[in-house]
C-alpha cells in the first residue's frame, strides 16, 4: 500500500476498506456481547490486527473492538477486572509503520505494539491472544502461484495479470495458491489464540455467479489494469513480455471456497459466517476516485515491475477506460461482496 498521506496514499483512498469497518462493526458488538468469555482472563487483554496497513482503518476497528469488550466486562459483573488492553498492529515489513505510530488516536483504550512479518507465518507467543481481527487482507497471496509464472505450464498466463477469464489451469493456480496461504494464516493464528479466543475475518469475495456483461467486481479492474498495461505495450512502452511476467499476487474468492477452507480446519468452530454488502465500494462509483483506490493499492507493485514513469499514463488511461464504460457507470451493477466470519479457538485437547 503506498504510505504517507498524500493524495496517492492508502490513507487518503482507503474508503472501499473503511466501508467494510462501518458494516461490520453491530456484527462485531454483537457477537463480542453473545460470545465472549471474559472470566479468568488475565490482564493485559491482548487484541491483534492483522494486515492493518497505515492504521486509518485499523484505529476505528480497534476502537469498536475495545469498547465492546469493555461493556462486556461490564455486563457480566466484572468491571473491577476490566484488563489494560494491548493491541498488536500487523503487516509485512515495508509498511509504512511511522504513519501508523504518528497517526494514533491519542484517546484510545490500548497500548500499541507494532508486529511486522507476513501473517502466513507465526508472529506470537503461543496461546498469548484473546482477540484476533483481519480485514481486506486475506485476498493477498504470500506469492504470485509458481505456475503461473513459469512459460512452459499449461497455467502461464499470456497478455493478462490475473486469472479472470484466463484457462481452468490459471484458475486452479490461483485457487490451490490461496487455499495454501489461508490455512497457513490459521493454523498461525490457532497457535497464538488462547482456548475460547474470538476471531473476526471480514474478507473480499465475488459471488459465486455473475455475469460479466451486465455487472462488475473488483476483478473486472484487474482485468481493465492488465489491459492498459497490454495498450503501453503496443505503444512501445514496454514489451508485452513484460506484460506477460506480472501477475497480481490477489485472489478474490467466493463464498463457497472459503468455507470450505475453514471446514478443514480442526482448530476453530465458526461461530457465524455470512455475506455482507460493503458501502465502501459505492463512494468509488467516479472513474477518478476508482482509480486512485487501484493506484494506491498496487502502485508499488507495478513501479517494481514496470518502473514509476509510466503509472501517470497508466491510471489515467485507466480512469478513461471507465469512464467510456456505461457498466461502471451505473453503481448498481458493482457485485462484490464482504464474508464476515467469527471464529472461536477450540480448546487444544479437542481437535
């Protein structure tokens, strides 16, 4: 995500992701209120977010989660227990963690701690975490599939960065990929909760069935980037090889699959799993506003690969891409989804 808060910044074009917050958070209060055990817990009562970018979202989400469970301490009798609460932000290690430290709330109810690394991985000591929470984060690969990448397999993908509309192989790729990295993600966490710990996911998704001439979702613009990328190649800007060797490492799933995923895991029981509409993705229904959601989002990852001197022409050619469309055009046609889950952490005899 690219840092700062300027007018490119996450923190300035995050509202997709902050609209996933709002919406969530009666589901959070509630499930907090109903599923919560907080007798014999131990102060400090430690909350972790993984994936928190900047903080401009991840302080609103922290402050819903705090206050509950502190009204829950309250409800249940136990306001002379009510514990110091440490919150962990986490993301990979080239995040911009000095706005997030610069940028905390001064009234808060936490004390934070910074944690990078990849959340594939383990970040915690062993059952140290009461409350875990994540994002818009776990659409993220830890990397592009390798056979994707790889010309001599039936799954490399020509002239496109991502799967949509590509071969079975390339969707296959992307899927065995992503069910890899979220059953890595859990079986960390699954390390980390304590017995009874609550877990929260709000994840990015597309129905199972849509039609692509008559609607939309965030991987038609993966698509409509990947075109643009292909129009500077003809214009010389770069080889359509270069095209060919970049593939965005996200994979949007669908409710279907990642249940499934969470099915097979022996560690949780999944206390509430459904489909919420995101607000967030009707304050981006301008082409310009649009494209500044994309250019803050993968800026870094395409001057990696393509260089910073053509993302100006890029996202501009990208907004008029929309703008021409009269798909995108018309809000209602914008079909992505959120899954909201909540997970509570067996006890560690019973798997």
């Amino acid at each position: 995500m690219n840092g700062g808060d300027g007018p490119n910044s996450y923190a300035q074009n995050s509202s997709y992701q902050r609209g996933a917050v709002d919406v969530a958070k009666p589901i959070i209060e509630a499930e907090i209120s109903r599923k919560l055990d907080v007798k014999h817990r131990s102060s400090p009562f430690r909350i972790a977010d993984f994936g928190c970018s900047t903080g401009h979202n991840s302080f609103a989400a922290m402050k819903i989660i705090t206050e509950a469970i502190k009204r829950k301490f309250k409800t249940d009798g136990q306001t002379s227990h009510i514990p110091d609460f440490q919150v962990f932000f986490n993301d990979k290690v080239t995040n911009d963690f000095n706005t997030l430290f610069s940028s905390l709330p001064p009234k808060r109810l936490y004390y934070a701690t910074g944690i990078p690394g990849s959340f594939h991985g383990r970040l915690l000591p062993k059952s140290s975490l009461h409350f875990g929470y994540s994002s818009c984060s776990l659409n993220w690969l830890s990397k592009v599939p390798k056979e994707v990448a790889d010309n001599a397999s039936p799954a490399w993908i020509r002239g496109k960065i991502h799967c949509f509309g590509a071969r079975r192989e390339v969707l296959e790729a992307y899927s065995n990929q992503y069910a890899k990295d979220v059953e890595a993600f859990l079986d960390a966490r699954a390390e980390e909760l304590v017995a009874g710990g609550l877990m929260a996911l709000i994840v990015p998704a597309v129905p199972a069935f849509w039609n692509p001439n008559t609607a939309y979702t965030s991987i038609t613009d993966f698509d409509i980037l990947g075109s643009c990328l292909m129009d500077l190649a003809e214009k010389g800007r770069f080889s359509k090889a270069k095209v060919d060797s970049f593939n965005l490492p996200v994979h949007i799933t669908i409710p279907q699959e990642f249940r499934a995923i969470l099915e097979r895991s022996d560690n949780y029981t999944i206390e509430r799993m459904e489909i919420i509409d995101n607000p967030g993705k009707r304050t981006l229904t301008v082409p310009t506003d649009r494209a500044s959601f994309f250019r803050a989002v993968f800026e870094q990852l395409l001057i990696n690969h393509f260089g910073s001197e053509i993302i100006e022409e890029l996202f501009h050619q990208y907004a008029n891409k929309l703008a021409a469309s009269s798909l995108f055009l018309e809000p209602k046609n914008e079909k992505s989804v959120l899954i909201f889950v909540l997970l509570k952490r067996k006890p560690y005899d019973q798997k």
